[in-house]
C-alpha cells in the first residue's frame, strides 16, 4: 500500500512540475508578445498585472475553501515587517521588472531555445 501512495505521489509532483514549466514558458512568451507587438509598452506594469492576479487567485481559492493556508498566527511589529517582509517583495519586484525588460533586447527565439 504504501508503494503505491508513494508512486501516485511522484506522478503528481511530475504533472504540477510539467504544468510549472508549460504555464511559466507560456507566460513568457505571452509577455514577449504584450511587450514588442501590442502598442502596451509597460514593462513594470505588465509585472504587476501577474502578481495581482496571483494574488486574487489565491484569495479567492483561499475564500472558498480550496486551499488552506497556515493554522499559525505570526504576530509581527512595524519594523520587524520592514527588515524581513519588505526586502523581500523588493528583490521579487525588481526580478519581475527587469526580466520584463530584458524582453525589449531578446527574440522569441531565444526563448525556445531556452
């Protein structure tokens, strides 16, 4: 029994990777496309469409029971957020951003390649 928990458990971290992967290059190149075709040249804006939209997504799926975040409740003081939480979202900004950029400079086939 617990051969096969264990083999359902690797294909389903197979599928979500592959789903990971398939979604993240698809997301690629749909921003390549936004960015150099579409008359929508907002590279940082572009950037913040997907994290909003991630998360709305996990706000909604949290409203509605399908996933369930942590029981436990992190108390936690203005400048311990400053130090920890805010440097954070600023390097995951300034990723986002510049990656968007960088689709100015490439071709789509750099990215197939990749």
């Amino acid at each position: 029994m617990k051969a096969a928990s264990t083999t359902s458990m690797v294909w389903s971290i197979v599928f979500y990777g592959a789903g990971y992967l398939a979604s993240a290059a698809g997301i690629i190149m749909l921003n390549k496309y936004i960015l150099s075709v579409t008359p929508f040249h907002f590279p940082i804006v572009l950037s913040s469409l997907g994290v909003a939209f991630g998360w709305v997504m996990t706000a909604l799926l949290y409203k509605f029971n399908v996933i369930e975040l942590g029981k436990d409740k992190f108390e936690m003081g203005l400048k311990e957020y400053v130090m920890v939480v805010s440097p954070i979202g600023f390097f995951q900004a300034t990723t986002l951003a510049a990656g968007n950029t960088a689709y100015f400079y490439l071709s789509l086939s750099f990215f197939a390649d990749v």
